[in-house]
C-alpha cells in the first residue's frame, strides 16, 4: 500500500513533538535543577529518572489502552490527543519554580510537574509509535514513513536543543528565562502533537477496526490472543512480558535500541555542561546541536536509501559503529578542547540520523511479523513496551551523568552565583560525553547481531501481517 504525501507529512509533524519533549527536558532539565535552582547533581538526576520510572510504569497500560480504542472508536486519536492538551500545560509548570523557594521545594515542585508532563507525553507517544504498521503493509514504504519522520525529529531536535538555550538568554533574569523558554517550546509541542493526532482519518483509515475477539479468524492455530482488549492494568503487564518472551526480533531490537537511547541519554544531557565547563562557553551547546543535527537531517534519507539497497539491519550496524567510533574520539576534549570537536560531532550527527531511523523503521517489520505467526491486535502492546524501553534509557543516561557529576565532585549553584568545577568534575563530563556512549553503542551491536528479521522474512508475511477484518 502507497502512502499519500498528505499521510506521510501528518505524521511527520508529529516528531516536532516527540523531538522536542524528548530533547528539552534532557538537555536543560538536570541543568536548570543544579544551576539555577541550587539542587544537588545527585537529587537533581534522582528527580529525572523518578520521572521516567513513572513512564515506564503506565506505558504498557497506555499501551492496552491505545489497542482498546483501535477495537471500539477505529482509532488511536483520542488518547493522542489528550497527550497534545495537557503537555504544554505540565511543561511550563515544570519550569516554573518560584525563584524564592528552596531548593528542596523547588525540587518537590519540578517532580511534580515533571511526572505529568511525562504522563501526557506517554498519552501521544505510544499510540504514535504504534501507528507505522497499521499505516501500511509495505517494507520500503515503512522505511519511507520513518524516513520523513526522522527528517522531522533531526530538525526539532536542532530547533529545541539549539533555540531553547538561546530563547532562555535573551531574559536577564534566569528564572524568567526558563519561564519565557517552556511557554513557547510548549505551545510548539501541543500543536504539533494534535496535528498528528487525526493522521488515521486522513490516511482514509478511519473505520479500520481491529477484530473485537480475542483471536481473529486469521489467526494461525496455536498462536497467542490478541490483546486488543483491554483486560486491566495486570492485563497489559502480562500482555508486555508476553510480547517480549514471544518475540526473538522484538527483544534483540528493543535491547539494542535501549543500549543507544542510554548512549545519546548521556551525551544529551550532558551537552550544556560540555559548553560551559569544557568549551569555555555556555552559548556553544547551540553550536554542538547544529553539528550534530545538521548533518542528520542530510543523511536521514541518506540511511534510507543505503538499507533499501542492503538491509534496515546492516545499515543499522554501519550507522552505530560510525557513532561509536565518533564518540570514542570526543574524548581528546579532556587535553585540547577547540573547534575540531564540532566536525567530531558532526560526524557522530550524520551517524545518528541513522540510529534514529532504521530501529523505528524496523520496528513496524516486528509488528507485522508478529501479527502474522501469532495473531493480530498487538501494535499498541509493542509500541507500549518500546516507549517504556526507549524511556528507561534516556532517563538511565541522565542518572549515569548525575552520579558522574557526583562522584567526580560537581558543585552546584543558585542562579547568579559563580563557582569553580575541579579538574576531576571536568574531566567526569568529558567521559560522559565520549567513552561511556562509546562503550554503550559499542555493547548494542552485539545484540544487532541476533536480530533475525530480513527482508524476504517481512515479505513472506504478506499484507495480512497488518491488514485486519473489522470488528
């Protein structure tokens, strides 16, 4: 099935949300806890990654939830929806600490708000995720869809992680700063998340219903149930276990790409102190950004069209140990700081445009080679456990740099107060910033290789893989 321009560029729209929200929070967050608020680097990344547990927690229920309202309502647009309302109301609340509060309250107080715009992030998120296989039945055209979505991501990722920073500066006063920074990052968010949320109806699916039943009558003999139903929160738990010990491709791609979320994790949220306290120059993450995402936003198609000649798998394996490798090499910051670590990290950029792209790509391949042995009605289980997967490991990345911070001895500030770092605090970001993704993406290839899932294997599922009867 061909994808109409208007569908592929829907959903695209939607990763200016998914970019954003998921670059913002780990880019300044930590940042914003430790230097304007007075919060300790370890409380700070303690507050994140409580955040994210939390995610983790309700995603396979979002999950199930999603699949309910695909068998009863014919889409996933509520919930996404709601996700597009409420995010940019918890956003800036997450930023709104009142400058004369503690730093313990200030910290209760960005918890709070943090949860729940974590929580209505989930809302949009896991249903989105699960879109991409119930859009379209074709390999390539799969590789298309995520393609243009990833073109998408790279340049609100370039937007956000670059005009954020400098939206923040252009208000004197750092609290107001922040303030004036999430207002307008939220508005961004919320609309393009509710622009997203009505691609089903567009693409002309709207009365696509998955089967009501538990099994579909295409359903091979002794496949699992559907779990298109929704059966509780312990249901949707056991739903992701079983969609994780059922699914060999699913648990060595969700591995992999789990290990390289941790990866750029780290290195995201790392970024603001590389500027500051290893360049000399807080305005310079603006300057890391553009090298980063710049080239990603060329070589996005790049990618594609190298796995429709060789495989998503093995451009998959070149695109990670190209970012390995260039990661490895950022560590020569910690002797001689300069203007080479810009081409570094654009190099990493051209390589994480494909980090980025071919999982999510491969990702509706599982979904369908599920539905295929084992029954449909999973989508929204998989994009569940994926999004609770793709959350742990941006929020293990920002705990991995708090307890470097920590360990190597960071001193925290108020905002306006200038302190001194130790050398061992400097060169504990450095190594954040370079060997430790290095070793992650590094780790991820091995389970690549157990990915088992090729081309022939996707097209001997045939349409039936995604394409149910109506319930």
């Amino acid at each position: 099935m061909s994808l109409r321009a208007g569908t592929v560029a829907r959903y695209a729209v939607g990763s200016v949300g998914t970019g954003g929200f998921g670059t913002l929070p780990g880019l300044v967050l930590v940042y914003y806890l430790t230097d304007t608020v007075g919060v300790a680097a370890l409380m700070a990344g303690l507050i994140v990654t409580l955040a994210k547990v939390w995610d983790v927690t309700i995603d396979p229920v979002i999950g199930a939830a999603s699949n309910h309202d695909r068998v009863h309502h014919g889409s996933r647009r509520r919930l996404m929806a709601a996700g597009g309302l409420l995010l940019p109301v918890f956003f800036v609340l997450t930023f709104a600490v009142p400058e004369s509060w503690s730093p313990t309250a200030g910290a209760a107080w960005v918890l709070l708000a943090f949860l729940c715009a974590a929580t209505a992030f989930s809302l949009f998120q896991v249903p989105y995720i699960a879109l991409p296989a119930e859009l379209t039945d074709d390999y390539d055209e799969r590789t298309r869809l995520l393609t243009a979505r990833v073109v998408v991501l790279t340049v609100a990722i370039l937007a956000f992680g670059g005009g954020a920073p400098a939206l923040r500066s252009v208000v004197p006063d750092e609290h107001a700063g922040y303030l004036v920074m999430a207002a307008v990052a939220g508005l961004v968010l919320g609309l393009s998340l509710l622009v997203s949320a009505g691609v089903e109806h567009g693409a002309g699916r709207r009365d696509a219903r998955l089967p009501a039943s538990p099994r579909s009558a295409s359903t091979a003999p002794g496949a699992a149930p559907s779990s298109s139903r929704w059966h509780g929160v312990a249901g949707s738990y056991r739903d992701g276990l079983a969609a994780l010990s059922t699914s060999q491709p699913f648990r060595m791609l969700l591995a992999t790409f789990v290990l390289q979320a941790l990866a750029t994790g780290t290195m995201l949220a790392g970024a603001q102190y590389v500027a500051r306290w290893v360049l000399g120059d807080e305005a310079a993450v603006t300057f890391l950004f553009a090298a980063l995402v710049g080239p990603a936003v060329v070589f996005a198609p790049v990618w594609g069209a190298v796995a429709r000649r060789v495989g998503k798998e093995r451009a998959f394996r070149m695109a990670s140990s190209v970012f390995a490798l260039a990661a490895l090499a950022l560590v020569g910051m910690a002797w001689s700081p300069g203007a080479w670590v810009y081409a570094v990290v654009a190099v990493a950029g051209a390589a994480y445009a494909g980090l980025q792209s071919l999982p999510m790509a491969m990702l509706p391949d599982v979904v369908a080679h599920d539905a295929r042995t084992r029954g449909p009605g999973r989508a929204g289980t998989f994009s569940g456990v994926w999004t609770a997967g793709e959350t742990t490991g941006f929020a293990l990345g920002t705990a991995v740099l708090a307890l470097t911070l920590a360990v190597t001895g960071y001193v925290e500030s108020r905002a306006e107060q200038l302190v001194v770092q130790p050398e061992s605090a400097v060169l504990g970001i450095v190594l954040a910033f370079s060997v430790l993704p290095a070793a992650l993406v590094a780790a991820s290839l091995a389970t690549l290789r157990r990915y088992p899932l090729r081309r022939a294997d996707i097209h001997a599922a045939g349409p039936a893989a995604v394409h149910e009867e109506p319930a």
